[in-house]
C-alpha cells in the first residue's frame, strides 16, 4: 500500500478534532474510515502513530502530522497556483498596519487573488509550517529559515507605554530613549519589536521581564510590572483604560518585514501580492 493524501488527511483531523467521531464529521467519512486509514498509515510507517486507546500521538505521530500539515498546505497552494488564482495567507502577531492592509488587499482582488488574515503568536513558524504564504513582522529577522526571503516594507516611530500608575512617569512629558532602562522593560521575546540587546543599555544593564505574545506585553505593563517601547500605531489602536503612552525621544524606529514562502520561486500570486506590499507605504 502507498501513502496517500487521504491518509495524510484523516491523521491531521483526528489531532485537530480529539476524536474518531469529531474527525469523521469533519472529513465527510465514516468513523470506522477513519480508524481503518489511520491503522493503513501506521502499516506504511512500520510504527504507531497514535496511542493505543486514545487520540495522542506517539513521537513518530507527532513528526508525522508537522510533515503532513506542510505537504497539504503546499498541494493546496499548488492547486490554487495552477488555477491561476487563490487565496494569499497572511499571518501577524499583532497591529496590521492599516492603510497598507487595505491597499495591498485591494490589489490582491484586482490579480483575482483574496486575502486571509490569521493572527498567531508566531508568524514565522506558521510560514515555515504552511499554514501562512506571507507574514508580517515587527522583530528582528537577521536570518530568516531556509527557503523564507524578507524585505522590509517601512519604519514606525516609537512611543513608550507606561502604567497609568507608574510613579517613574507620572506625567505626559516626553521620555528620552537613554532613560527608558530606568524602569524594568517588558519584552515580547516571541514577536516582540524591541529586544534586550536593542535596549540602551543591553541585557546587562537593564531589567528584562519577559512575555510570549502581545497581550502578555499589554498586560504586564497596565499592572505596572514594567514599560515597553512600542510602534506608535499601539497609541492610536490599544486603548487600556491603565496604560498610558509617551513620546519616545531619540529612540530608533521600527523596521516593518514581510515575509514569504519563496523555495525554490514564489508563486504567481504570491509574487503580486509582495511586489504590491514593497510598494505601498505604510501610511
């Protein structure tokens, strides 16, 4: 018996669903389809892929579903691309920049191309995965993974968020970038636009409290944890009735980045879609 897509179908909705039944709804098939295409896979492996009695994955399962996600993900970007049209997936951790968003979707449309937009902690993993054909970035990416190009789309000044009750702040005045260290700094280690090496003072000299995501980020500066350098566009979009936002003198802009899936050559509407993204502004 040979692998096939189907096989590599019903193992992915099985983990995604958490059960026979759930995945046999989904799949438009029978329950004892399913259980009889996952026990022809395991056959094919030579291993279990699934925990006898449950819906876990074995290790070999769990390697097995990551490969399976990136194959269906390209024999659909695959089937779009040879029907000369689809749907262009962009993936962002927080703050699509707005003006731009509305622009490039416009000429998306006109190619015959839609959008669709997914907001995840990790842009980058959801491109390496295939779940995402381009995304968006705010933090550093001085070496993208293998088969991934960037390019940088604009800047955006910064501002600094502060707790409405943090007493180092306590009016509206403008804080200079030098001085922003003198309170711990909350850094979104994950999508985060500043990083402890970029902070004045460096990681050795500063108080990092770390977070994964932009609403741990929001969070830990309201209860005044710490402050955070941030895009000015979180000033005019993230109202906190507990955080306030500074001007921010001297502090080096943000570098905005699209990414894309370009192994070996992108895709038509990929390309369109990025050569529309280089050339809109940002606002």
């Amino acid at each position: 018996m040979e692998l096939e897509l189907r096989h590599l179908r019903v193992l992915v909705a099985l983990t995604d669903s958490g059960s026979h039944t759930a995945a046999a709804r989904v799949l438009g098939v029978s329950q004892p389809t399913v259980t009889r295409t996952v026990q022809q896979m395991e056959a094919i492996a030579g291993t279990p892929l699934v925990q006898r009695g449950g819906i876990e994955l074995t290790d070999a399962g769990v390697e097995v579903v990551e490969r399976a996600r990136r194959v269906l993900a390209e024999v659909e970007a695959l089937g779009q691309d040879l029907e000369g049209r689809g749907v262009i997936r962009l993936a962002f951790a927080w703050l699509l920049p707005e003006a731009w968003y509305r622009a490039v979707r416009r000429s998306a449309v006109s190619a015959g191309n839609s959008t669709a937009i997914s907001r995840v902690d990790d842009p980058m993993a959801a491109l390496v995965a295939g779940t995402a054909d381009v995304s968006i970035h705010r933090e550093p990416l001085p070496r993208p993974p293998a088969g991934i190009r960037v390019a940088t789309i604009g800047t955006e000044h910064r501002v600094l968020a502060v707790s409405e009750y943090d007493p180092a702040f306590p009016t509206n005045e403008p804080v200079r970038w030098d001085d922003v260290a003198r309170r711990p700094v909350v850094v979104n280690t994950v999508s985060g636009s500043t990083t402890a090496e970029s902070l004045p003072g460096g990681p050795d000299d500063t108080q990092i409290v770390e977070c994964q995501n932009f609403d741990e980020w929001l969070e830990l500066v309201a209860s005044g944890e710490g402050v955070g350098p941030v895009p000015e566009i979180c000033a005019r979009r993230v109202l906190h009735p507990h955080v306030r936002y500074l001007p921010l003198l001297g502090a080096p802009a943000t570098h905005v980045q699209l990414a894309w899936r370009g192994n070996p050559t992108p895709a038509s509407r990929i390309r369109s879609f990025v050569d529309a993204a280089v050339t809109h502004p940002l606002t």
